[in-house]
C-alpha cells in the first residue's frame, strides 16, 4: 500500500506485489507498534482535549515521536540488509545507496 499523492489515500503498489520487502519478517511486530502509537496519539488527543498540564503533554508527545523513530530505524535497518544488499548482488547498488541516504535525510531534518 501506499500514499495516493494528490488524494492522501492508500492505493495498492502493483510493483511490490512480486516482491518481498526488508520488512517483511518485522511486519508483525512493526503493525503492534504502530497501534501502540496510534493509541498514544489518541491519548494524546484526550490529553489536550482534557486540559492536561503541558509538560504531561510534551513527555506523551516525546514517547510516540521516539516510537515513531524506532519504527522508522527498523525500516531503514531491513531496507540497508534486504533491499541495498540484493541490489549490490545484481550490482546495482548505487540507486538504492541513494534512497537510503535521502531516507537518512528526511530523519533527521525531522
């Protein structure tokens, strides 16, 4: 699946459907994070809506930005071992080289 730019919604990507992503074997386990932090932003939600003290609010907001963090190392980890690993076996290595770097990029602007 993935993001539908001028529409926000999730399409199906065809090209992944005859390939295994690195993550693949996290996907379990990246699902249950990720609803543990759709559940913090929740509660993040109720906590504003609830007036609650402010650096209460920050501390919850610094656990589901690190969450997020991990999820995001996790699939830079499998994209560096499966993904930029295939690639330099078919010698092909530099496109995905880059990716990752631009990846890295974005995370840390962020």
């Amino acid at each position: 699946m993935s993001t539908s730019p001028d529409s926000g919604e999730l399409t199906k990507d065809t090209t992944a459907a005859a390939h295994t992503h690195g993550y693949s074997g996290d996907k379990k386990r990246l699902l249950a994070r990720l609803s543990r932090i759709e559940g913090q932003v929740r509660g993040l939600a109720r906590m504003i809506d609830e007036d609650k003290y402010c650096i209460d609010v920050l501390t919850q907001v610094s656990a589901t930005t690190s969450g997020l963090e991990n999820v995001a190392l996790t699939l830079l980890e499998d994209h560096l071992a499966h993904c930029v690993v295939d690639a330099a076996r078919a010698g092909s290595a530099e496109e995905k080289v880059t990716e990752a770097a631009d990846a890295i990029r974005r995370l840390v602007k962020s």
